[in-house]
C-alpha cells in the first residue's frame, strides 16, 4: 500500500506494547500522536532514535503528543529494548507487519544487490481530529526527534 499522505486519514490499528497491553489509534483520540516506524529494536541507529524521543517526551507530554514507536519484532523483544534504554513510551509490535502495510512503510529495500522486505524508517505526525498532518520519510536519525516535536508545537 501507499504511504499515507497528509490531511488523509491515518488507518486504525490495534497491537501491543512492551507490557502486551494493546493500543488503538482510537485511545488517542483529541490528542496529536508520533508514530515513528524503526526497523530493528536495539541496534544503533534505532536506539538513537527512541533515546531521542525519549529524552524529548517531557516536551511532547507538555504539547499534549502521544509518542508511540513500531517494529515488527514481538512485545518481548520490545520489552528488553525499552528496559536496556530506559524508554518509558509504548513501542507497539507489529509482527506480522499488517499496520505497516497499512502505513505504507513495510517496502522492498535493497543491501549488497539483496532485495528484501522490510521497515522503511518513517514518521507520521497524526492530527488531533486523526488525520495526518505530516510525514517525514527516509528518515535521518540526527536531530529527527527535534524536528518533529517542532511540527507539534506548532500545532
């Protein structure tokens, strides 16, 4: 599927957390939400990124933004990422990749000549009123959490 592209609404989803408590896209309702799809927990340029979150989420609690990240490995292995790096926001497992589809971010990518599928690191920024209002894609780690908490404040 298409990535989704702003002011179209952003599809429903129901998965898990690191907890295996699940999350809707309707339990934020009349609130912004980041969703920022990574392709690996715990390798470098993922930890960076979800440290950055994390280390921004005061200022994303203060401008009323959900911050939700997505993988396609399971509640465990998010559960021993989330603990290795102290992240305390939801990082939803989506392991047979469908809310990806949904998205748009599972896509075929290409390393040493290999084709395969796989998570294209990607960035919706999901309105109030859940529809979205930006995307950032083939995302570049650095300064990429500052970038977006700027898109909400200007909400």
């Amino acid at each position: 599927m298409p990535l989704i592209e702003p002011g179209k609404k952003a599809p429903a989803f129901s998965l898990p957390d690191q907890a295996g408590q699940a999350h809707t896209l309707a339990d934020y309702a009349g609130q912004p939400v980041v969703i920022y799809f990574y392709p690996k927990d715990d390798t470098p340029g993922c930890t960076k990124e979800s440290c950055a979150f994390q280390d921004n989420l005061p200022k994303f609690k203060k401008s009323k933004a959900a911050v939700l990240g997505m993988s396609v490995l399971d509640s465990k292995s998010k559960a021993r990422f989330a603990g290795k790096y102290g992240l305390t926001f939801p990082l939803l497992a989506d392991a047979d990749h469908v809310v990806m589809e949904k998205y748009g971010v599972w896509q075929e990518k290409s390393m040493y000549g290999r084709k395969y599928m796989g998570v294209a690191r990607t960035t919706y920024l999901i309105g109030a009123d859940g529809k979205v209002v930006r995307r950032w894609d083939g995302v570049r780690v650095d300064g990429h959490a500052d970038e977006v908490l700027a898109a909400v404040q200007q909400l």
